[in-house]
C-alpha cells in the first residue's frame, strides 16, 4: 500500500527533526565532554569552585556519562531498532538507565558548588529531581510491558537530557544579544538561558507526546474507520 501525501511529508518532517537533535546531541557532546577528559580545571567549561577539591571531579563524572545519554537517546526512539534488534535495543536502554544515574547524582554535587548562583543552583537541582523521577516511571512502565507509557516518559525523560544542548543554544544567543546590549549581565544570561534550557524541552516534550504518541493513533484509526480506542494501551 502506497503511503499518503500527508504521510510521507509527516514521515519527512519527522526524520528531519530526528536528524537535527541526533546531530546538535553528537556537536554539543564533542564540544563539552572533552575539557573534562583532559584531568585539568582549568579546562572546564564552568567556573570552579577552588575550595572544592572534588567540584571539578564532579563535573566530569556529570559530563562522560550525560554526554553518552545524549548520543544514546536519539537512537531509542528509532522504530528499526525495537522493532529488529530488541536485545540491543534493551542493552542501549540499560546503559542510558545507567548513565543517567551517575550523571544526575554528580549533577546534583556539581551544583551544590556552584558559583553561578542560587537561582541556577535551583534549577539544576529540579533538573536532576525531574531527570531521576522520568527515568524511575519509564522503567517501572517497561518492568510492567506498558511500551506506550514507557515511551512517554522516555520522550520527558530525553527532553531534560536535552537540556544540555538547548541551555548552550540559548547561552550563544544570549551572548549574541549582549553584543547589542552591553549593561547585559552574563550571569543572567547564564540564569535565563538555564531555566529555558527546562521549561521549553518540558512543554516542547508534551506538546509532542499529545501530537504524535498519542493523537496518531488515533488519527489512523478514524482514517481507517476503526472505534477509537484509548492509545496508552496500544
């Protein structure tokens, strides 16, 4: 059976998306896990708190293993993988399940140290909270065989992963704008460009999950003149 118009362009805007987070993951990756790889803090992307022997230790321990969960995370939501090579795809999930467990947990030391101030310290901190509790209900949803559910919270959980990426696309932008506007302080900037990083992954996150995880479906059975049936037990 030939596929639609307004499927092939759904299925072309789709890849095209997919194609643009699995690039920008692999660049923001290779552009911010190397500085801690070197054993130098003077490396680091971030102020670090001399006092604090551990703080740049903390850092890199976030960095390795969040930088792996950002490459990973694209390749999940690939339908040829679960589909033909379930074993690996359980594997992949089990190493991205685990990554994010030692990233969040140095995140949340790294932030205890901040020197960027309390408001970001905040907002990293409901990260990590927000990070560990989406990988928590994707696992519980997977241990019970609710796929559909697992992948909801998968696509929330990636979602505050990808902060990582968009935290730096809007701290460029934010430098950019301080070009114009000098008085501009950099630490909010940092703070705006943070809370962002959070907030619009989080609502762009639901905003696909009602869109394409849920309204699909059903979409497809009214096309195909089916009774509409509830999508989460699919």
């Amino acid at each position: 059976m030939t596929a639609s118009p307004a499927l092939r362009t759904s299925r072309r805007r789709w890849w095209a998306l997919w194609g643009l987070m699995a690039v920008s993951a692999i660049g923001i990756t290779a552009y911010a896990v190397p500085p801690y790889l070197s054993g130098n803090p003077a490396d680091s992307n971030v102020p670090i708190d001399p006092n604090v022997a551990l703080h740049y230790l903390s850092l890199a321990v976030h960095a390795v293993p969040g930088g792996l969960a950002l490459i990973i995370g694209p390749l999940q939501f690939m339908t040829w993988p679960r589909v033909r090579r379930p074993g690996l795809h359980r594997v992949m999930g089990r190493v991205y399940m685990i990554s994010v467990l030692i990233a969040s947990g140095a995140a949340a030391f790294a932030a205890t140290f901040s020197l960027s101030g309390f408001s970001i310290q905040v907002a990293f901190y409901l990260l990590v909270v927000a990070w560990l509790y989406t990988l928590a209900e994707a696992y519980r949803s997977i241990r019970r065989g609710d796929v559909q559910l697992h992948r909801i919270w998968m696509i929330r959980n990636y979602a505050l992963t990808f902060a990582a990426v968009s935290l730096r696309v809007y701290l460029a932008v934010g430098l950019q704008l301080k070009q114009s506007f000098v008085s501009l302080p950099f630490d909010e900037i940092y703070d705006a460009s943070g809370w962002a990083s959070i907030l619009v992954n989080v609502v762009v996150a639901e905003y696909f999950i009602i869109q394409r995880t849920l309204a699909s479906p059903a979409r497809r059975a009214a096309s195909a003149g089916l009774p509409d049936r509830d999508p989460l037990r699919r």
